[in-house]
C-alpha cells in the first residue's frame, strides 16, 4: 500500500491549511484554507493544484475558520464536484461564512480595480464571488460527532471535539488498502483548555501517522482567572479613567461569542454593570445565533449562563448593527462603547474604519484577542508599532494595546503536550504543521524530546510517502 500525504499549505506558516492524500483509489483533501497576511498570500491563494480538482474524491473540513475553509468556493468553482464533510454546526457556520467571505472578495477586487485605472494598469478579478461560495452549500454533507462515514470505498472517517470553536473536529480516518488498515489523525486546530463555550479537546490514544497543530507550541497562555481580570481592566479602566472606547477586532466565529458570555458572565457576577456592547459585524450576528442553535457544543457552565441571560434579557446591552450606515454611526461615540468588529487578524471589514476614529486616541484601547498572523496589520499592532497604515491614512498607535492570550481558542504549547501525552503507543510518524516555520520546528523537537516520537515539520508541496 502506498499513501501519498502532501501539504499544500499551513506547513511551516500558520495559514492556507491544505492537505491532499492520496491512496491507490482515492484522493481526498483535509480542509482547503485560506493564505491570510504576508505579501505572497494573494499569489498563494491563485495557484493551481497540482492535481486535477475534478479528481480529488471529497473534503473532510475540521471546522470553519477561513484559513481552514476559505478556498473551498474556488476548488469548487473550478472543478471539484465530491462532497464535503463537515460537523452539523460547521456545514452551518460555512453557509455563511464563505457567503460573506465572496463578498469580500469583491468589494476587495472593486477597489483593487479602482486603483489600477487611477493608476493606468489592468484591472484586478476576485479570488472568487459570492455565488462561488453558494455554490459550496449544496455539496455540504452534516456528521454528527462520534458518527463513523465512508466517504469513499476502502476510507472510514470519524469527526472527534476539538475545543476549538463551535463545530471544531479533530479528523481520524481509516484508509483500508490490500487488506490493511492504516489510521490517520488530523487535529485540525486544537483548542484551549477551559475556553468558554466549548468543550475540551477529545483525547486520542492510538493512530499511525498524525498531523499535529503548534500555533502556539512556543508559549502558555495566561490563565483563564488572570484572563478574565486582564479583559476586566481593559474595559473598567477605559471608561472610568480615560473615557474613551473599547475596540475589539475578534474573529465572527468563536471569539465574538466568547467576549459576549464574558461580558454575561460578569455582568451575572455583579463585577460590570450598564455595558453596551455593539456587535459591528453581520457576520458574528449570524454566527451568534448559529451557537444558540447548538447547545451540544456547550460545556456546562455555557449552559448556566445562558440560562441566565434568557431569564434577564436587559442585563446589558447588545445592539447589532446591521447597515453601513448605523456602523458609521458608531464613529460619533466619544466613549463608552465596547465595539467588537471583524476580521480578527485587522486585514478587511469594519474593524479598519474604527481603527481609524479610535486607535490614534489614548483614551481609548484596542483588546486583541486572537492570533494575529505574521504580515497583518493585527500582528503590527501586538508587536508594538508606533504607526500603521489604514485604509491609506498614516495613523499613530497612541491607544493602549491589551493583548489577551488566554482567550486564544488555540491550545497552547502545554495543551498540546497535554493532548499528545493521552497516546498509549507512539504515531508511527508525527507530522508538526499549522505554526510559523521556528515554532514548529522548536514543538517537534519538544515532541521528539519528551515522547521519543518521530516528529518532523513537512516542506510545503513536498510529498510524502507513508
């Protein structure tokens, strides 16, 4: 039997996860992410696959980040006619996340466009459209976690929690060739231990070959109590000392509603009172009310709190804006307001727009609360910049700058080490991907320290036989 693994992305970098394999019959990929930050992410994103799409056999989709789903409207476009796999509340999130991400696409293409004529050159065409993304939805296929399919003859695939966000599985699949079954485990992106809303991580203690995360295998997040005081500061001391606004550029899936139950769960506990917090992302709104529609993603505290927020509705505020118009509407607001806005690594969408009517402000701060990938503007900002660049304006950093790593939904480096230590028997081969290329070349050498496993860090596009 020969089995043909190749990383078509998120290998040595964080972002553009892709994994095509290959077996004798079968071809298949393990999400079909996006490239995100970086001057060659646009590049990346445009090149061909190095097989046919029209021959890859399905998708297994571990959860619905874009730089884990963000490709899937172009492959799709393009030629790909299998079905794609994914846990019932994922299929959910992707109906209208890769809706709003073609949006985006050409939005971003208009202006794009725009530019080239001012400036006498071709005009630029979106990765893909709206309708691409559309086009996605009826090949969605809904599992259940826990539930064994056979996408294909000869391949079982079962979707295990994640802990990641709402929806987030780790990918185990049986592939049956000559008689003999060899096991892989995907984790996707693994999550971080006492995460609000979502479970824990499902441990794993057999497989063959696992492809493994390490986001964050160089660092241990703060702790969840220090997180939650952290958060607490930040919005305590911006209204009542200096005033001004709080801007939160979270992610519209899993960190906007993670900010919501914290802000519920305080405000329960008595330690805030009177907060509005205005949701400026049609998106979260949406996947807000997705997470409401499947509580059992929930832990049990999640179940508490929103016991208690159906019980009082006006605790505090949370106004969705749903027009452009009320969003520019918000730029009035001196002080006051907690304004939570996409994208999370601060590269599209509205966050740009209060960037520029807040973060040049003193009195007002910027809570950075997921990770922020190497070129974007997000990571500037945490790395300490005096000035950035927005939406073509010079503007100071003058905002104090909270970064709050405990409420990453990636496992950090003792989480990780924590999840790899419930295998009873070594992976016969251990594939360290999905992180910048000097942590997953520190993480594997921690594997290989600690467990005696055959870790390594595959090259981008290389094939491997296993």
């Amino acid at each position: 039997m020969s089995i043909v693994v190749t990383f078509l992305g998120a290998a040595r970098e964080v972002t553009g996860s892709c994994i095509l394999v290959q077996t004798s019959g079968v071809r298949f990929l393990v999400d079909c992410g996006m490239f995100q930050g970086g001057a060659e992410s646009e590049t990346k994103n445009s090149r061909p696959f190095p097989v046919p799409l029209s021959s890859i056999d399905f998708v297994l989709s571990t959860h619905a980040h874009l730089d884990h789903s963000g490709l899937l409207p172009r492959i799709v476009r393009d030629g790909f006619r299998g079905s794609i796999y994914a846990t019932s509340a994922t299929a959910d999130l992707l109906g209208v996340m890769l809706p709003d991400s073609g949006h985006i696409q050409e939005r971003e293409a208009e202006w794009r466009t725009r530019r080239a004529l001012r400036a006498g050159r071709r005009n630029g065409q979106p990765l893909y459209t709206e309708v691409d993304a559309l086009a996605v939805l009826p090949r969605l296929k809904p599992v259940s976690y826990g539930q064994a399919i056979t996408p294909a003859p000869g391949i079982t695939a079962r979707f295990l929690d994640a802990g990641h966000i709402l929806g987030s599985a780790i990918v185990s699949v049986t592939v049956r060739d000559s008689g003999k079954d060899e096991e892989f485990v995907f984790t996707g992106d693994l999550g971080h231990k006492g995460l609000p809303i979502v479970r824990d991580p499902t441990p794993v203690e057999r497989t063959d070959v696992l492809v493994m995360e390490s986001t964050y295998g160089n660092r241990v997040h703060k702790g969840m109590k220090e997180t939650i005081e952290e958060f607490l500061h930040a919005v305590t001391d911006t209204f009542q000392r200096k005033g001004g606004n709080v801007i939160i550029p979270a992610f519209a899936v899993g960190r906007a509603q993670d900010i919501l139950y914290l802000l519920a769960d305080l405000t329960r506990q008595g330690r805030i009172s009177g907060v509005t917090l205005y949701i400026d992302s049609p998106l979260a709104a949406k996947a807000t009310q997705i997470t409401l529609r499947h509580p059992e993603c929930f832990d049990e505290k999640t179940r508490q709190v929103q016991a208690w927020r159906e019980a009082h509705p006006d605790a505090f505020r949370v106004v969705v804006t749903a027009s452009t118009e009320e969003s520019i509407a918000l730029n009035s607001i001196r002080g006051g307001a907690i304004i939570l806005a996409g994208s999370g690594m601060c590269e599209a969408g509205r966050i740009k727009h209060h960037f520029k009517h807040n973060l040049w402000r003193k009195e007002c701060s910027i809570v950075i609360v997921g990770f922020q990938a190497a070129g974007t503007l997000g990571r500037k900002i945490v790395d300490g910049a005096k000035w950035v660049r927005v939406l073509g304006e010079d503007l100071a950093v003058a905002a104090d700058v909270y970064t709050i790593g405990g409420l990453s939904a990636h496992a950090d480096r003792d989480d990780l080490l924590s999840w790899a230590g419930n295998f009873r028997t070594p992976p016969e081969r251990v594939f360290v991907a999905h992180g910048e290329e000097s942590v997953s070349l520190g993480f594997a050498q921690e594997l290989r320290d600690r467990f005696r496993w055959n870790a390594e860090v595959p090259d981008p596009g290389h094939p491997f036989e296993v």
